[in-house]
C-alpha cells in the first residue's frame, strides 16, 4: 500500500512538472516567465550555498549538486528558444519545435507585398464593413495583416463567411479575394506561399468549429472565379477607397 501510493504521488508528480516545462516553452515570450526562471535561479544558487556553507552530509551536497545542474540546463534550454526566436508547438501527434512569429513575418515582407495605400479612417472602415459578416477579430490584429507584422496565434483573424454552395464551410474564395484586394502582389504569390499567408494571419473554422486549411484547388478555384459573391467583396472595397 505504500509503494502504491509513492508511485501514484511520483507519477502525479511528474505530469504536473512536464506540464509546467512545456508551459514555460510555449510562453516564452512572456516576461512573467522570464521573471520565474530568474527566480529560480536565484533561489537555487542560494539554497546551494546554504548547502555548502552549513556543511551538510556528502551525499545531500552531491545530490544537490546534480539538482543544481538540471535546473540550470532547464532554464538554459528556455532561454536558447527565446534567443534563437524558436517556440515548441504541442499537436495531436505531439511537441514539435517551429520558428517564431517574428521569423515568418519577416519571410512574409520579403515577398514584394504591400497593403493598398489607405488613409487611418479607411482602414478603419474596411474593417468596420468586414468584420460585420467576413471575420472576426480586433482591430489591431487587422493592422499587423495590414503592416506585414508579427501576429500571436492566439490573436489571429477568424474568416467565418460561409460557403453560398456549403452554409457549413468556410468560403476560403472570398478570403483569397479580400486579401488580394487589401494585399499588393497577394495575387502573384505561388499557391503554398499564399496557403502560409493565409495560415500565419488566420483561423479557418466551420460553422461546427472543425478546424479547415486552404489548399491549391482553393486558389486555382478562385483564380477561375467570376462570381457576384466575389465582386461584391471589391465592391465594398471601392465604396471605402
């Protein structure tokens, strides 16, 4: 019964850390996570020191001695991700180490792409007129598209127009066409360099919240597209410009 509980105590144990190591990963950019690792730095090497000092047994200052060494490797660890601009990204298939917002968005202002020259009130009826039926998201987010800045992936854009032949699907037609009227040069890029675009700025979901892509039957799609629904996108365009 004892051993049964070390292990059940042990295993909890372990979860909680690895779920606060990834944690720190994920939110890296987060000074609140740069003043705990400072934190505990601090308070190990203190408790290091008061180790040593006092004279304690051999064996609790060797084994604290390794203690040490692997919590600094640890915060070493977090701080190499946040000066090589990396983050880990948890999927269902597990954790993976991708390159950060700020690299993307500096791949994206390397394209030869501007937004259409738009005064602050313009802008801010655009968005107005979009963000009524076409997506949702703060204002803010719809300037860093704008400007080609850096967005979190927590604040990206939602499209939610719905698909005239699917009410269930999201009209990735109409997000093409709206980028291409808001985004100089948008229409030049190659197919999986506006699929990156589009992913980077935006959240595609349905109606029932299953998560959609863009993908090149999309953009060939659209390219061939001469609907009114598509029309009326440059039309509200035209009615701020």
């Amino acid at each position: 019964m004892f051993f049964e509980r070390v292990a059940i105590f042990t295993l909890q144990l372990r979860a909680k850390l690895a779920a606060f190591f990834k944690f720190m990963l994920q939110e890296i950019d987060s000074q609140f996570v740069h003043l705990i690792i400072t934190c505990i730095i601090s308070f190990a090497t203190l408790l290091l020191l008061y180790v040593w000092i006092l004279h304690f047994p051999l064996w609790i200052q060797l084994g604290y001695i390794v203690s040490y060494i692997m919590i600094v490797i640890i915060c070493a660890t977090i701080y190499y991700f946040h000066i090589t601009n990396k983050k880990v990204r948890i999927n269902p298939e597990g954790m993976e180490v991708v390159t950060s917002e700020n690299h993307e968005s500096r791949k994206f202002q390397q394209l030869n792409l501007k937004a259409i020259p738009l005064t602050p009130l313009q802008k801010k009826h655009i968005f107005d007129s979009f963000s009524t039926n076409y997506f949702s998201g703060n204002y803010k987010s719809f300037q860093c598209l704008i400007l080609l800045k850096p967005l979190s992936e927590k604040d990206r854009l939602e499209w939610k127009d719905a698909s005239p032949k699917r009410p269930k699907q999201v009209n990735r037609q109409t997000l093409l066409e709206f980028l291409s009227q808001l985004i100089i040069g948008f229409e030049n890029l190659e197919n999986h360099q506006m699929m990156e675009f589009v992913k980077y700025y935006f959240v595609l979901q349905n109606s029932e919240g299953a998560s959609q892509h863009l993908s090149s039957k999309n953009i060939s799609d659209w390219r061939m597209n001469k609907a009114s629904y598509l029309k009326e996108i440059s039309r509200i365009f035209q009615q701020h410009l």
